[in-house]
C-alpha cells in the first residue's frame, strides 16, 4: 500500500485536520457509548506529543445538509475532553471565518473540533469548492474514519487531494488487519459469513471463493445453501428464490478449490424464542414445521477442526440466531475456540460488521481476536474486493 502514517509526517507546529467517526449515540444528551470516541485518542494523543494542532472533521447523523442543533457536535465536547484529557475548543462551521479564526488560534495541547460537516449539503456531493474551504484551515490531512472511507465526500475524499495526506491509528490498525487477512495472509484461510439474507452478500461471497480456502456459512443463509442442495428446512428463514444463485456459488467455489461448509447437524425449534423446545437432528431431517436456529454440534466440531488447520479467520456474521439462548451456542464455541488459538499465537483472526460485533462480544470471544472493526459498511466493501474512495485518495 502506498498510504502513509502519521509516523511519515512533520507534524510540528501544523494545524492537522483529522477526519474522525464520533457518530455515537446520544440519548438525552448522554452519550450511551464513547467506543467511537475512545478508539480516535491515540491518533488525537500522538498528534499532540509531535507537536501537532489536531483540528477535527466529523459528521453526525444524517442532517440532509441542513442546520440541525440536535445533530451539534458541541454536545459531544465533554465526551472528548474525557477522552483525550485536554482542552477541546469548538467552531460553528466546517469552513469560513469563524473556523479559521478558531484554527488560527489553537494553542499547543489543545483540540479543535469543526461543526457537522453534514450541515453543507455539498459534503455528501464530495464538492471540491468546500473541501478546498475545509482544507484551508490546516496544513497536514489525517483520515482516522476507516467506517467512513466508504463514502467519497468532500472530508473524505476531495480534501485528502489538497494537502499532505495520512492515515490516523485506528485507519492504519484497520487496514493493516484487513491487509493480513485478505491481502497477504498467512494460509489456510477461513472465512466465516453468516446473517439472514445470501441477497446481500452475493458480492462479499463472489470475492471470498476466489481467495479463502475453507467458506464457512451459518445463519439464515446457510438455509438457502440447504436448499440448493434440495433439503428441506421448513418454515426457517431461508431464500428459496436464490436457490439457484446458491448452487451457482457452490460450483464456482469447487472451481476455484475453495471448500464451503454448511451445516450437517441443525438445531431446530417450532418457535422463534428463547429457550424454545428444540432438538439436533441431522441437516436433510429437518421437520415440515421446524425452524432452524443453530447449528448443531457436529457442524461446531467441523468449524473447530477447520480452524486448527487454519492460519487466518475472517468472519462476517454469526452462525445461528445469537441473540436467542441456547441457540447462541454454535456462534460462541466456535468464536471461542478462535479466541483461544489467537490467544495461543497459533492464528490470525480479524472480525467485523454490527451482528458479528455483539456476537463475539456476548460471547466473551471478543478480546483476544486480533482485530476487531467496528466499520460495519466500509468493512464490507473491503472483504467484497471493492476500491474504497477514502483510502484510495490517501494513495498517491
């Protein structure tokens, strides 16, 4: 990759603009979880510690390029003066007089954040006119919004053509963790892609067989697959309609000499609720009036043995309805079980999207993965095989 870190820059007496993602949630005017904010002080902190000015570009919410005051980012300055201990000043724009008055006056040891860049209509157009605004208020651009890198906006895309260019900590955490997975990992890999709907990861599975060597898939999708392969799965959440878009996957993936693994025991209930009545039956057994919620046992000793001959796991999405008990089981002890050999030095595990995020946290899996994005969309795009606008621009 040809983007560079902060640790490449002068960073001395200049002003750095850092795109930043604090689109936390509030409720009341609390913030309910700081993750966000807390994951951008190491770059806001090394900034700092070089002598930088951080200046920071954010949006909230989706204020449709209107003045919006309960989507300010001046309700967020507590949250942050928290975080990186220190002074937090604030401007009421993104650009114009009053944030260059601001910028201009920040002092050593102080952060600078702008307003809602989303307030300009023209941010989500990535309209060159206000990316040149945003860029005249620093010297050094930092994009530390890996979840945002997705979208080419003026603050994202536009603005990192106009000044020196890097990537904060937590984009070049993420990128270098997606790069060890994806780009050049160690093999055998295993990807683990679970979640409702083959629809909408048609794409991300398209990418994945021509460069995984084992394609595990669970949830509501693995049904589909069962399908494909003419068993029946009741009345379980299943897309009969892509049936034959998921044979196709299954040939190309033989093709290609990537193995996928579905389910050979399911856990089935007549009800979608925790603790239901439920029993283990072999995958082609499943009753007329049955649904699947889990995989069984048999299928978790499978996944657990792949990953033993396995060097790296990426994983998108759980295999079972985790949020119900017991039907959580198969997501845990296989995230587990990965866990437990990253723990051991004996794999690279990478992880990401919002139900894989509270999988593995509920799990208590979460800790020892490698890495963990909470990037959702642009984490996608990225196993998907698609050029990111925001970290292209970085790499020239």
């Amino acid at each position: 990759m040809g983007w560079k870190t902060l640790d490449d820059m002068d960073l001395n007496g200049k002003r750095v603009l850092v795109r930043v993602d604090i689109n936390v949630p509030i409720v009341d005017g609390v913030v309910t979880d700081s993750t966000r904010i807390r994951r951008i002080a190491p770059s806001v902190r090394d900034i700092l510690a070089a002598g930088g000015k951080p200046i920071l570009l954010a949006h909230f919410g989706r204020p449709g390029g209107e003045r919006r005051e309960n989507l300010s980012l001046q309700q967020l300055v507590p949250t942050l003066e928290r975080a990186f201990e220190t002074k937090v000043l604030f401007a009421a724009d993104c650009v114009g007089a009053g944030a260059a008055a601001a910028a201009d006056a920040l002092q050593p040891g102080e952060v600078l954040l702008l307003e809602n860049t989303r307030f300009h209509a023209a941010e989500t157009k990535n309209d060159p006119d206000l990316a040149a605004g945003m860029a005249r208020l620093g010297d050094v651009y930092c994009n530390d919004a890996f979840s945002a890198a997705h979208r080419a906006h003026s603050s994202t895309e536009a603005i990192a053509r106009l000044l020196p260019a890097c990537a904060g900590r937590l984009m070049q955490a993420e990128l270098e963790a997606l790069e060890s997975a994806l780009g050049a990992p160690k093999r055998p890999v295993t990807a683990v892609v679970g979640g409702a709907k083959v629809s909408t990861k048609l794409e991300l599975l398209g990418n994945l067989i021509e460069k995984v060597d084992y394609l595990v898939i669970g949830g509501g999708m693995a049904n589909t697959f069962l399908v494909a392969k003419g068993q029946n799965v009741g009345k379980s959440l299943a897309e009969r309609i892509m049936k034959d878009t998921a044979a196709e996957i299954i040939a190309k993936a033989e093709a290609a000499g990537c193995k996928i693994i579905l389910p050979t025991d399911i856990v089935v209930a007549e009800k979608f609720e925790s603790h239901a009545d439920h029993q283990v039956l072999p995958a082609d057994q499943c009753p007329d009036e049955g649904m699947i919620l889990d995989a069984g046992p048999d299928s978790v000793a499978a996944i657990t043995e792949i990953f033993e001959n396995s060097q790296t796991v990426i994983w998108n999405g759980p295999l079972g309805a985790f949020e119900l008990e017991p039907f959580d089981a198969a997501t845990n002890a296989a995230a587990l079980k990965a866990a437990a050999m990253t723990r051991a030095g004996k794999l690279i595990s990478v992880a990401g999207g919002g139900d894989t995020v509270a999988a593995l946290n509920a799990s208590g899996a979460a800790g020892d993965f490698t890495y963990i994005s909470t990037a959702g969309g642009a984490f996608l795009e990225w196993m998907e095989g698609k050029t990111l606008p925001g970290v292209a621009a970085l790499d020239q």
